[in-house]
C-alpha cells in the first residue's frame, strides 16, 4: 500500500491546507480536476493520516504534518483560538476559491512583507487580491461585526501608505456609508461578498469599456482627465463607468455635482448596483447594462 499522496492534486492539497491551517470540505473539491471520486481520494488521506475532519473543515493529521515538514513546504501550526478562528476560516476560504485561478492571485494578511511591521492583530485587511496585475488591499467585514469593528476598518484604511487600491468584502453592503469610506485613494470597492461577485472580480479590469462606449455614445467622447468621470466631451458630456460600488468616484461625483448645479452626469453600471448608486446620486442619469457581455475572459494575470 502506498503511504504517499497518489497525486499533485493530492499534494497541493495538503501543502494548502498546511499554510491556511484549515479547509471547508465543501470547499475540497476545487482541488480536483474530477468532482466525482474527490470524497475516496479526500477520505483516503484520511484512513492515511494525512488528514482529519473537525466539524466542517479540513485539518492535517500527524502523517499530514511530518509529510509537509519533509516538503520543506510553509507549515503553519494549527490556530485554536476562538476569536482569530472566523477570519481564519474565512481567509482559508477565500484562498480556496481563487486557489486555480489564473487571474487572481491571493495573499493572504500573514504571508504579506509588512507583518512584519505591523501585527496580525493591529491591522484589519485579510491579504492582497492581485487582479490583471493590479493590487488591491483587502478587507472582510462580516454581519456578525458591529460598528466598532467597522470603524477600525476605516481607521485601518486611513493610515495606510503603499495601497492605493482597496476591496472590502461584506455580506451587508447597507452597514458602509460612502462618506466613512472616502480617503482619497484611487478605489475604494464595497462588494456584496457572494460567489456571483467573486466570479466577477476575475474579471475587474477585463471589461471592454470601450465597446460599451462605442454602442452607448457612438464614440463622441473620450477619456478623461477628470476625477470624478471616465469619459467626456469636455463640454457637458460627463460620463463615469462602475463595475462595483465605488465609494471614492460617487464621492468625487457628488462633489462636481455639488459645484456645477447646471452640468449633468452620466453612469454606466451593473443592474446589482443601479438601485444603491440611485440613493448616493439620485441627479445622474443611468444606463443600465449587462456587463457580463463585455468581460474578456481570455485575458490572463499579469505579474
């Protein structure tokens, strides 16, 4: 009987679940190119050793761990601790579900270079999701927080000096005011966390906005040097493109707005975020797409 992984599946299995400590096994088969012997293979490192089920999640058994240590792979010793385990848990989860993806990559808070600056404990952002080249900060605010913990978010935000570009993940968009979350930055994407959206920021800064510009505008404007807009006629044409709820534009919009009563803005937008930004600038005026129809999925990551 062979006491070793059958597989590089099986391997960068449990070189994952070594580094992020634990895996959903609802979340195992993302592991596997076939979905339907992924439980004997799962449950033969099991019988192995090699892992172990607590409750929902994954962990490596003694096998498991001395395996690993043999790899020379990063091994992370098993986290107990009550009040660390949901962002844990739900790092391990948000790892697992880019884990193959060719264009996202995810950094989770511990593997970053500044951990050494700042403690786990003293900065708030989950890790880094680098999209198409691009990085944004990544924050996780679930229901269960209340506003103290969101305002150390924002606190958390405000001192930072490197990222320009943040993502916060939440499974109630309503708890973000815009005015809390505006810092000056490039971006700031508040995006409802569910696996639709995840889906999306694959493809971020995959959307062929020109095409859309080209069948909406016949290629009247064009790129703007302005702020608060994407596009513009530079005469009364002002045009902003959202793909997630962006808390720096519609602040910057609503400052324009604010100084030009007699000048009018133009938002192209999803039909998840048209009823939200309604609320933040009900002066604009709306076009309402299928942005689906527009994502390049054929782009890769670029380092």
């Amino acid at each position: 009987m062979n006491y070793f992984p059958n597989s590089t599946e099986e391997k960068e299995l449990l070189q994952f679940i070594a580094k992020y400590q634990y895996l959903k096994t609802t979340n195992a088969p993302r592991f596997f190119v076939s979905k339907k012997y992924y439980r004997n293979r799962v449950n033969n490192l099991i019988s192995k050793s090699f892992l172990r089920k607590t409750k929902l999640y994954l962990v490596l058994d003694k096998l498991g761990i001395e395996y690993i240590k043999l790899l020379g792979s990063e091994y992370n010793k098993l986290n107990r601790n009550v009040k660390y385990l949901p962002r844990l848990l739900y790092i391990s989860d948000l790892a697992s579900f880019y884990y193959k993806c060719d264009k996202v990559l995810f950094t989770p808070s511990f593997s970053m270079k500044d951990n050494e600056v700042y403690t786990l404990t003293a900065r708030r952002y989950i890790g880094t999701l680098k999209i198409n080249g691009i990085e944004y900060l990544t924050y996780h605010i679930s229901q269960e927080r209340d506003y103290r913990y969101i305002a150390s978010v924002m606190y958390d935000i405000q001192k930072e000096r490197f990222y320009k570009n943040i993502i916060i993940l939440t499974n109630d968009i309503s708890r973000i005011h815009t005015n809390d979350f505006s810092f000056g930055l490039n971006k700031v994407l508040i995006i409802e966390d569910n696996i639709l959206n995840r889906e999306k920021l694959k493809y971020l800064n995959n959307i062929d906005w020109s095409r859309i510009i080209q069948e909406n505008y016949n290629n009247k404007v064009h790129l703007s040097e302005y702020s608060f807009c994407d596009y513009t006629d530079n005469d009364n044409c002002f045009l902003s493109l959202f793909s997630f709820f962006d808390t720096e534009k519609i602040t910057h919009i609503k400052y324009f707005l604010r100084e030009n009563h007699s000048q009018k803005v133009d938002i192209i937008c999803n039909v998840e975020i048209v009823e939200r930004l309604r609320k933040e600038l009900p002066t604009a005026n709306y076009i309402v797409i299928n942005l689906d129809k527009y994502m390049d999925k054929e782009i890769n990551i670029y380092d």
